[in-house]
C-alpha cells in the first residue's frame, strides 16, 4: 500500500461518511462514545471513593505515617523523645499524637456515647485540615482547659426529634453550652463548647476533641504516651520514605503507611472494585466491537456492486478494505473524543456536586493515562470490527460483487 | 491487438450446463470501434467481462497487448485494468458519495505514472470536452442519466487507457442521449485512436460502429465491417 492508494481509501472513507447516512454516522458516533463513558465511568468512580477514602484517613485518622505502640503496649511511651526524634527527621512535616478515651456525653436529656480524642492543636494543624472545617465557633487554643470541639452529627439539630433522628446526637447543642462528659474512669467534667466542626469523614464528625492538657487531668498516662503518633510528610515526599526513614532512625514503634494500612483494610472492597471494573470494560468493549462490525458489515453488504465496480476500475482490494478500516477509525475516534468530552463534563459535574455518604463523599477520578488506556483499548476494538467484514468484502470476485 | 482464442465459459447449475461463451475466437485491432451485437443471453456481456478481466474463462485464451491475462494474479489484473482498460457500465455505476470530479479523477489518483496536477488538468479536460466541467461539484444524484454516463465515459477515459469497454452504455437513455453518448465514443475513437469494444443489441447503433461480431448462443455467428469503417 501506497501514499496514492491510502490517500485514495480515505477519500473514499471520508466521502462516505460526510454524504453518506449522516443518521448513522451519529448515532454510530455517539454509541462509541457511550461506551467510552461506561468504560470510564465505573472505574473512575470507584477510584474517586477510593481517593475520597484515602484523603479523609490521612487528613482526619493517620496522616501519611501512622506510629503505634509495637507488639504488647498498650501506648506509645516516651512520647517526648519520640516525637522530638520524628520531627526532626527530613521530609516529616509533623508529628503529633492523639490519645483516645470511650466516654459519655450528657446534654440535657440526652446522653451519648462517643470518643474523645486528644490532640496538641498546634501541631495537629500541621497534619489535620480540621481546624479549616469549623462550622461554627473555633478551633481549640494549644492550653485550653474546660472546652470542647464537637462534631455536626454529635451537636444535633435541635428541630429533629430525637425519635426520628438517623444517628444519635445531643439534640441541638449549640456553641457556648455546657456539655458533661463522663470518662468511666470516675472522672466527669463539664465542658463548654468552644466549636462544631463538619469534615464529612464519619468517624471524625461522631468524635469529640479536647487539648492533650485537658486529658492529662483525666487521665495522667496522656502526658507522656499516646495512643498512636499521626505523621504528615511534606509535598514531594513519599509516604514509604518517611517509613523507612522512621525505621532507619530507630522509632522502635509500629511504623506502617496509609498504603498499608488500607490495603489490609480494603484489600476485598479494591479486589471487588477491579471485578466490577474489568466486567464493565468487557461489555463496553463487547458493545462497541458489535455495534462497529454490524455498521460496517451492513455498509459492505449495502455496498458490494459498488465494491465490484471500484475492483472493475482497478481500485485494489486493498484499497477498498482500507476504505472501510478508515470509516471505523474514523467513527471511533470521534466517538472517543465524545466519550472523552462527556467523562471530562461528568467529571467536572461530580466535582461541583460530589456523590456524599455518611462515610464518604466521591467525585470522579481520571487520570489522563486513564483516558489514553481506555481510548487505546477502544480504538483497537473498533479497528478489529471494522477491517473484519472490510477484510471478508474485498476478498469477494468482482462478478459475484456486482451481481449482487 | 487482443487476440482471443477459441474462449469457453461454462456455467454450471446443479446437472445444468449452460455454455455462455462456446469457443469464440477473435482478434480486435488497436483503434477499432467494434460493436457486440445479439440477442439477450447471447453471451454478449460475458465476452466483455471476459474480456475486461472481470471473470475468468472456463478454457481458451485472451492475450491484450501479448499479455495472455490467464497468467496474470489477483493483484496484476488489477493493475491491469488501472492501466491499460477503462469500462462503462450500462448503469453509469458512478460511486454516490463522490462529486463529478473526485468520480472521474478517482481511477487516476490510484496511478503512479501520473502526478497529481497531471490527472487534475485531464480531469478538466476530459470534463470540458464532455460539457459537464460546470457540474464538477454536483454528486451523481442531482445529474440526469445522460450527464451519468458522461460522466462514467469521462472516468473510463481520464488517463487514456489502451482499450474501453462499454457494457450497453446507452441502455438506460432516451434516443438523444444515446446519441450524445455514441457520438462521444465516436469522437474519442477518431481524436484519440482509441480501441472501444462496446456490447449493444439497439440495431441502430451499428452506424457508429467500424466492425460488429453478432453473437448467438455463445457462438459467433457473424463477423464483418460496416460502411463506417469503408469511410
């Protein structure tokens, strides 16, 4: 094959389309591109809830590194020493331990179970966006004593009854009340709310935060251990760095990232993610190959005398399959770009009204080696089912062609 | 010129044999205008399939040029009738899609021997002399049948092949296109000495021809000059 015979093939192919069944251009056109948006869409979901997921446990649980006490602690001991040693690492942002503790929270009538979680705020800005998401009020000071931030879903909404609430609240406690919270150790302290708070991570709006100050006076262990250490590593830095970075250093700790921290906890959710993916990109590709070969295969059947009499004038079968090999590519490629507009849109959309749960909130996640994977797969696809009855065409005798 | 040699074509049909073309032999010389003439099923369109290496004999032999076109493959044929053959079909058989232009330049562009401005400047050419370069731009649809064919002579001679061939060009037309038509082959065979091998069964088309073979059964049952050749 020549320059001359693929110039002529695809003037053929263009022709055909432009003045052909415009009809079926387009809905042919926008069939591909559907199935562009079916291969994508699923995929793309699953990896916006999977980094919706990833974002809120490291912004709001474990940071990028998460420190816990090795094998038989009940702490992470030697707090000082430790997070004096992790903050001076490179590549670590910051440091900061949480000490959690069950308690009861009563507001009037209400009682409420919920953990309170203490946290240094300084330095817990430096790893946890949470002081950004207050919703009313403030965020705690470094020594405050006496005073509580609290969830949305805690707080309540004072016009629901508490019979027809969906999760349990306090019933409407607004900033500036007073709040009791029980520990179980025998210690009850009233707090005043100093703020309320709404991440849309659930396990972070359903706790309540305290300075480490004030649980030291609840409990005195809190002054020098820690539950867990959460470690935020600074941009460029990854999270297997810091990791072995903490090892190397010695933190004699339970060093584990966010990676493998979820991937023992999602490992089944990611596994039943990439079934469902690979069944949708099957179909999508099974679709757009039959769509594209009955197209193609009702166009040659349509146009065999015609074939029989560009063979007649001397066009090469060559030429002729490639005829309809460039209608496909043709077709396909501007039903990818389609698919391409409509996921980008789709995307752009889930961007200004994500998908929202009680425990997480989604929009889509494309890459653009997605788009280019994705695209490839089709495009090959389609190439398949267009040169096959193109191929099986152009291989017929002229006579039987125009007898046809 | 072409030399054809006692040239069979069997069909066969379960038991069924019909003898379409039974040893016809025959030789056209370079610059004639040789009419096809007989009843229908007298094996007229076969010869000139046969003949435009469109089917392929069941016995005997066709050589064009000293080319014996039984030896030929797939892809040479092909070549064969780029190069050296044009054809009209009876039904104009103009591809839709394309204008009057991209139709007659279509068999050139697929030449290696012309460049691009070559076969565009014959396109018009040929174009003019026909009458149809102010219908270039027109698809074959918006065209009358007499326009059609034209434009299918047009294509048939663009880059001057050896041999046309005309299958009942003139059999879809009124009495004044089939004379336009027949009055341009008859042109181009005086102007450019071109060899045309035209099927007919209209007796009146015979005025135009320089030689007529009639066929019947298969068989060629008459084979002489007419006047137009004695003038």
């Amino acid at each position: 094959m020549g320059k001359k015979e693929l110039k002529v093939a695809f003037l053929l192919a263009l022709r055909s389309l432009q003045r052909g069944g415009r009809s079926s251009v387009i809905l042919t056109i926008l069939i591909v591109g559907m199935c562009f948006t079916n291969m994508i869409f699923l995929p793309a979901l699953f990896n916006g809830i999977g980094q919706s997921i990833t974002k809120q446990v490291v912004d709001y649980e474990i940071g990028n590194v998460l420190v816990s006490p090795k094998s038989g602690d009940q702490y992470v001991a030697d707090l000082g020493a430790t997070l004096a040693l992790i903050n001076g690492m490179p590549g670590v942002e910051r440091a900061t331990p949480h000490f959690t503790k069950g308690a009861t929270l009563k507001y009037r009538q209400r009682v409420l179970g919920a953990s309170v979680r203490s946290i240094s705020p300084t330095d817990e800005k430096q790893v946890s966006p949470l002081y950004t998401k207050m919703v009313a009020g403030s965020y705690l000071g470094q020594d405050d004593t006496g005073e509580v931030i609290i969830g949305k879903p805690v707080a309540g909404d004072a016009s629901i009854r508490q019979e027809d609430e969906f999760q349990a609240s306090l019933g409407g406690v607004r900033v500036g009340d007073s709040i009791t919270i029980d520990y179980g150790n025998g210690y009850v302290k009233d707090y005043r709310v100093k703020g309320i708070y709404f991440t849309g991570w659930s396990q972070a709006d359903s706790a309540v935060y305290v300075t480490s100050t004030d649980m030291a006076l609840v409990d005195p262990k809190a002054a020098d251990n820690a539950d867990y250490i959460t470690v935020r590593a600074k941009p460029g830095y990854s999270e297997m760095f810091i990791k072995n970075e903490l090892i190397q250093y010695g933190v004699s700790q339970k060093v584990q990232t966010t990676s493998d921290l979820l991937a023992k906890s999602m490992g089944r959710a990611l596994q039943s993610f990439a079934i469902i993916n690979m069944v949708s990109l099957i179909v999508s590709v099974i679709i757009t190959t039959v769509v594209l070969f009955i197209v193609i295969t009702i166009k040659t059947l349509n146009s065999r005398r015609q074939i029989g009499i560009l063979k007649a004038i001397g066009v090469d079968k060559e030429v002729i399959m490639h005829n309809y090999g460039f209608q496909v590519i043709i077709l396909a490629v501007l039903g990818i770009i389609l698919g391409i507009i409509i996921a980008l849109l789709l995307a752009m959309y889930m961007a200004a009204y994500p998908i929202v749960t009680p425990e997480w909130s989604a929009t889509l996640y494309l890459t653009p080696m997605d788009l280019v994977i994705n695209s490839v797969i089709l495009f090959c696809a389609a190439v398949v089912a267009g040169y096959v009855p193109a191929y099986q065409v152009s291989r017929e005798d002229i006579q039987t062609a125009m007898r046809a | 010129m072409i030399e054809i040699a006692d040239l069979q074509k069997i069909y066969r049909m379960g038991d069924v044999e019909v003898r379409a073309l039974d040893g016809v032999t025959l030789d056209i010389a370079k610059g004639e205008f040789l009419g096809i003439m007989g009843a229908s099923g007298s094996g007229k369109t076969t010869l000139l399939h046969m003949l435009g290496l469109l089917d392929t004999p069941t016995s005997g032999s066709i050589a064009i040029d000293g080319t014996d076109i039984s030896r030929l493959n797939d892809y040479e044929k092909t070549l064969f009738r780029l190069y050296k053959l044009g054809y009209v079909f009876q039904d104009y058989a103009l591809v839709p899609d394309l204008t009057v232009m991209e139709n007659v330049t279509l068999p050139a562009m697929l030449r290696k021997d012309l460049t691009e401005k070559q076969y565009h400047d014959a396109s018009i050419d040929i174009l003019t002399k026909i009458g149809m370069l102010d219908r270039q731009d027109h698809l074959p649809r918006e065209l009358s049948g007499g326009q059609q064919q034209r434009v299918s002579i047009a294509r048939a001679i663009v880059s001057k092949p050896d041999i046309l061939f005309a299958d009942e060009p003139c059999a879809n037309l009124d009495t004044e296109n089939s004379r336009m038509v027949l009055d341009l082959f008859r042109e181009i065979n005086e102007e450019m000495q071109q060899t045309i091998v035209m099927v007919s069964h209209e007796d009146w088309h015979k005025d135009y021809f320089h030689r007529i073979i009639r066929l019947q059964d298969g068989k060629v049952i008459s084979d002489g000059l007419t006047s137009t050749k004695s003038h």
